[in-house]
C-alpha cells in the first residue's frame, strides 16, 4: 500500500467519524452506544493508519536517497522530473488539503516531497515547484456576438487586475534554483601583476585576493483568500487564476526588491542600495537626465571594464515620458543650456523610442523609485543602467503553501487562507557592473521651438 492510498483510507475513516458526530449535532443528542463503538474504532484504525504512514514514508524517503546525491535530480538531466512538475495542480493539492479523501492529489504530494528531499528542508504546507508558476499559457481572447445570445459566465476569460511589470528577469539576472543553506560564492578582487624585468633578472611577486558574495534564505510571504467551494470544484481557467495571482503576489515583490531593496527588516538589498555602485550626479537638488549624463553613466561602466553581458536600462515609465519630451541639445554642455531649439539644431530626443536609450535596451517598471531625495529636491526618480546578468537572484527550494481554512476571517463563510511563502535573497556579483542616476527630476525641460 502506497503513500496516497493509505492517505485515501485514513481520510475516509475521519469522513464516517465526522459524520456520526454531525448527526448527533443535528438531532441534538449525544452519541449512541452503537456510534460510540464505531467512533472508538475509527479512533484505533486511525491510530493504525497514523503507523502505516509514518513507516511508508520513512521507506519511500530511504528509497529515494538510496545511493542518491540529494541535490541530482533522480532520473538525470534529462527534463522528466521538471516536465512533471509543469503538470502539478496547484489547487488540486489545495483541495487535497482542505478535503481529504474528496480530492486525488497523490501526484502533487509526490512532487512536494521529492522538492523536500532536494533541499532537505521540510514544507510547512506543501511544496509548489517553481516550472508551474513558469508554465506558458496561449492568451484567450474573447470574440463578438449578437444581443440575441445569452448571458454567460465566462471564467475562462477572467480579467486580472493591473500589476506592476517585472523587469529584473526579464533583463536577464542570473536566477539560482534549490538552493541548500547558506551561500558563499567566491570572487577573485585582484590578481597578479605583471612587471618587466632586466635579463637574468628577478621577477617580483605578487597574489591573488579574494572575497565572497553570500546569499541566505530570507522569507517573503503573502496570505490570499479563497472560497472552498471553487478550489474544490475548480475549473481549468481557476487553476490558471490562482497559479497567476500566487505567482505575481510573490515575484512582485521580489522583483521590486532587487531594484530598491534596503537590507532591513528581513528584506534582501538591491541594486540601488548596494554599497560599491557608482552613481552618477545630475545636480546638488538633482536635475533633468541628459543625453549627455546618459552616455556619462555608460563611460563609468565601461571605464570599470563591465561593459558586457546582459547590458540594459531599468527606470520608471514617468522618467520616460520625461526622456521622450527632452531634446539632445540640451544640457550638452556644462554651460547655461539654450532655452529655444529648433529642428535644425537637433531633431532627436534623449530617448526617440520607448524601449532605447543611447543604444542599450530599456524596460520600464513602476516599481522603479520616484520618491527620491536630494538637498531640497523631492520627487526624484532613480535609472539603473548596468549587466543584469551580474544581479543574482537565488531560491531555496519552492513556493511554500500552507491552507487554513479555520482562520476567523474565512471559518463561518467556508473560505481558505492559503499563506505563500518564498526564501529567497538577492545580491550583486560586481557593482562596477551598474551605474546610473538617481536625481533626476520628473518636471520636464520647457523648452520653445523657434
């Protein structure tokens, strides 16, 4: 007898106890001598199954560690078990857990176990595996019918709310799954020097250096709330509805984290508040960002040899707007900029398209900054430029779900409350990889066509 059957059984026993209780409740009594036997003897069956579980588990964790690296997937590299975790349910497993015995998720309790064995940390729910949040999905698109047609209820058409973009990945910063304990990487900071010397000469000597980018676990979480019923009976359009907002709830955060994450407060530190970053100044109280400093915070890039790799831009759509709106003439100069501009001066803008600026990729995030300070300017705003694949982003294990459907705000209403927890941390493998500004005011320049 396997895991799931045995869980199937024990859960069919709680079923036939809870329903000798339920009738006692219902008719306002208390339990017969006859529901009292057969209640005492689903307490002793499940004292039996409680047994069969413990020792099926401790086979099947022997089985799967026999002669096993924990950290080598079991059947190789050859993609079985990642194609496995694309077909995991997330709220088959959910249902499994609020209603054993009703749902079959034999199949995501399986694959929970097997992410538990790899990281060698134990879920405090269930583990969800990464590839299903990654899952690509064909974009349903509603067509047009006649007034004659009824109504319809059309879930599979749902329509999410706004969310901010995520940018960071999508830059290309080097994503780190299943990871187990703490992270030391180790990074060369000086190497050997070469000198010239006379014939028969000595040459002198010199060392490499050396020092470490450490990444560790911290917790993200968020706690959502379902009706039971439609976890139970979900459809696959729910299915894609929970898997999308448990995905965003999360990855939103993360991903506005690596751009302005500070290091307090269990939070990891990104690329803005990373000490060793050179920023560029626009002005004392800050000031418009200029073709010319936009092509200044490439030079400090380059000058520090890092002009490589995945190269890009990462700032606000507001600061863009901004870009869009402001000629190259101005500010090419140190010198007091012209205050009128005419086609045949310049007829290009900092930025003459959305997604370029001074030759590199730019994407645009809400989650980017604008509500910096400097000397007495306020609402400023931050641009990142730098080799993305340099910001490393690093996963313990998987999503961790934990369902309560006993939780005051969702008992009396039949809800859940699913907590989704994340480890996760963030660090940079150079800072002379980034630079960028992060005074640059969003009133644009006024300028006059004469």
């Amino acid at each position: 007898m396997n895991i799931q059957e045995i869980r199937e059984q024990r859960a069919a026993v709680i079923a036939n106890m809870r329903a000798l209780e339920t009738t006692a409740e219902r008719e306002d009594r208390d339990l017969t001598d006859e529901e009292l036997r057969r209640f005492d003897e689903g307490k002793a069956k499940l004292a039996t199954f409680d047994k069969r579980l413990e020792r099926a588990e401790v086979l099947a964790a022997a089985e799967r560690s026999m002669d096993v690296d924990r950290n080598a997937p079991r059947a190789g590299h050859d993609g079985t078990f990642e194609e496995a975790c694309r077909s995991f349910q997330v709220t088959r497993a959910i249902a499994a857990m609020i209603a054993p015995g009703e749902v079959d998720a034999g199949r995501e309790f399986e694959l929970s176990q097997e992410i538990a064995r790899r990281s060698g940390r134990k879920p405090t729910g269930l583990y969800v595996p990464h590839e299903v949040f990654l899952e690509r999905r064909d974009v349903l698109t509603s067509g047009s019918g006649g007034n004659l047609v009824p109504t319809q209820h059309r879930a599979d058409l749902f329509i999410d709310r706004l969310r901010a973009s995520l940018q960071v990945q999508a830059l290309g910063a080097t994503v780190l799954n299943g990871l187990v304990g703490d992270q030391d990487i180790p990074r060369l900071t000086g190497s050997a020097t070469a000198y010239w010397v006379a014939e028969h000469g000595a040459i002198t000597e010199s060392n490499h250096t050396f020092d470490t980018v450490s990444l560790s676990p911290q917790t993200v979480g968020a706690e959502v709330e379902y009706s039971r019923r439609m976890l139970i009976n979900a459809v696959p359009a729910v299915e894609a509805l929970v898997r999308g907002d448990l995905a965003n709830v999360l990855a939103t955060e993360i991903d506005a984290k690596a751009i302005a994450g500070d290091g307090t407060s269990n939070t990891p530190t990104g690329v803005l508040n990373t000490s060793g970053i050179t920023w560029v100044a626009l002005g004392t109280d800050g000031d418009n960002m200029t073709y010319e400093r936009a092509l200044e915070v490439i030079s400090t890039v380059s000058s520090d040899n890092a002009l490589g790799g995945r190269l890009g831009w990462l700032t606000h759509p507001k600061l863009v707007k901004v870009l869009r709106h402001t000629p190259r003439i101005f500010g090419a100069t140190n010198t007091t900029p012209a205050t009128a501009w005419t086609p045949s001066d310049n007829p290009s803008f900092v930025m003459n398209a959305p997604d370029d600026l001074a030759g590199y990729p730019l994407r645009q995030s809400t989650q980017v900054p604008i509500d910096l300070t400097k000397g007495t300017g306020t609402d400023l705003s931050a641009a990142i430029f730098g080799n993305w694949s340099d910001l490393l982003i690093g996963y313990w294990s998987a999503v961790d779900i934990l369902v309560n459907p006993y939780h005051s705000d969702v008992y009396s209403k039949g809800g859940v409350k699913i907590n989704a927890l994340q480890d996760v941390d963030i660090a940079v493998r150079h800072p002379e990889s980034f630079s960028g500004v992060k005074d640059a005011l969003l009133t644009p320049y006024v300028w006059t066509v004469s």
